[in-house]
C-alpha cells in the first residue's frame, strides 16, 4: 500500500489540490474531515460527537479517527494508493498510522508533503472559501469562482461558507494546528519522508510539485 500525506495548516489548500491529483493519478484521496461532515450529514452518534468538537474548532478525539480511517482504509487492497489530507493531526495519530501500516500491509508511509504557507494567506483562502453543501466542490469567491455567482458547477446547488470558517473559529483552529499538529513537520523530517511544498502559489503550481514528487 502506497500512503502519501498532506500536510499543512487548516486552508493551506490541501483539499483542493488532493482532488485534483486524485483526478489525475491512482491516488484516492482520504479527508477526515470529509468523512466526518458526512457523519454529521447522517446524524450519526460519531456525527453529533464531532460537530460539537469542530464547531469549537477543536479536534475530534484520536481514537475517532485513528478507528475511522482504518476501518476505511481496511476496505481497500494492498495494491492501492491514498492520499490523506488532514489525518494524521496529533503525534499519537502519527503512531497510529504507523502501526496500522506496518501490521495490515508491512508498509509504512512513503511521503508526507508540508504545503508551507503564510498565515495571511491561510486567512484570506479561507475567509473566501465556499463549499457545496450537496456534492461537497470546493470554490473561492476571488480564486475559484463558480461559474455563476453563488451557484455550484457540478450540481447546481445554493453554495454555502462552512460553519467552522467563521473568524473566531478559524482562530481556534489555527492555535490548534501550531499547538498539536505543528509538531509534526519533524516528526516525519526524523522519519526523512518530508517534503517541503512552498503552497503559496496557484492549485496547479501547488498540484505540480506534488507530482513530480509523488
Ligand atoms: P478539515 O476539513 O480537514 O479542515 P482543515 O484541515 O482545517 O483544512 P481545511 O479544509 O480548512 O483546508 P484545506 O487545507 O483543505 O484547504 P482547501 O483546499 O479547502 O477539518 C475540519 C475539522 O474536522 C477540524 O477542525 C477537526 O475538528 C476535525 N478533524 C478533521 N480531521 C481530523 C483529525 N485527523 N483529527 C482530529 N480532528 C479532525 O482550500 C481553502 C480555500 O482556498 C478554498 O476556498 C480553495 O478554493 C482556496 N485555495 C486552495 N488552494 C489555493 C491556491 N493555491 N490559491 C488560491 N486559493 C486556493
């Protein structure tokens, strides 16, 4: 199993970028964060449990998410490719997922790219972010408008801000990333699977370093 990783501070731009190379590679992108807004979609147990955890911008327990995406990547082949964006977040998730691939598939991961950007940067992707809220496209009201304002281009859904991009929440979650999940850029740089994107340019440019590396 080939298990590549995205990392970076919350708008660094790592869903959008891990869409477009899973359009173009082997690569299945794995978002926890997707998967959890869709366990809040259902009203699921583990949904209401973390809806009140990202609402806070606060993490959702490892435990949660370690089993989460385990149990999603147990469902694949030791054939396959994935790309994780947002996961893992804390040291102890980290371990985790070195055990997991170390005892299912005796593999471990094989690169984990820092997409380095500035925090006024982070402010200004996410302040103009807008997502659909049905079949869950990406846009920028300034960088990638929908096609007619307000409107999705895949589904033609009413486009909507996601409730955790709210100012004081956004500033939650970036105190959380620099308290837990900074750390690991040197976790995985002592591993010598880290790989330095500087993120401040466009999705392509962002998406090319990525390939030429992957
Ligand atoms: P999650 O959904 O993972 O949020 P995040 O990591 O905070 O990341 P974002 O989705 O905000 O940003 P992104 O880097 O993907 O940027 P994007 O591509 O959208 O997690 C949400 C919550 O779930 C967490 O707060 C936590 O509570 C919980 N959670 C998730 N995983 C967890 C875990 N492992 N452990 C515990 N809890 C967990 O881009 C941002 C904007 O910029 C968009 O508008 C986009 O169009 C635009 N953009 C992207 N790239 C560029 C570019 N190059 N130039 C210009 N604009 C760009």
């Amino acid at each position: 199993m080939n298990t590549a990783i995205l990392l970076g501070a919350p708008g660094a731009g790592k869903g959008t970028v891990a869409a477009l190379i899973e359009e173009q590679t082997s690569y299945v992108q794995l978002s926890t964060g997707d998967m959890l807004r869709e366990c809040i979609a259902q009203q699921s147990p583990l949904g209401k449990q973390a809806k009140e955890c990202m609402d806070r911008g606060e993490l959702v327990p490892d435990d949660v998410v370690v089993d989460m995406i385990s149990a999603r990547m147990a469902n694949g082949s030791a054939d396959d490719s994935y790309l994780l964006d947002g996961f893992p977040r804390t040291e102890q998730q980290a371990v985790k997922l070195d055990a997991v691939l170390a005892k299912t598939y005796g593999s471990a991961v094989c690169a984990v790219f820092f997409m380095d950007v500035s925090e006024s940067t982070v402010v200004e992707r996410i302040s103009g972010r807008r997502v659909c809220p049905k079949c869950g496209a990406v846009y920028h009201i300034a960088f990638v408008p929908t096609a007619v304002e307000g409107i999705c281009d895949h589904c033609g859904s009413s486009v909507i801000q996601r409730t955790d991009d709210h100012e004081e929440t956004v500033l939650n979650r970036l105190r959380v990333y620099h308290d837990q999940t900074a750390a690991l850029v040197n976790y995985y740089r002592n591993k010598q699977v880290l790989v330095e994107i500087d993120a401040s340019g466009t999705v392509a440019e962002n998406a090319r370093q990525i390939l030429e590396k992957l």
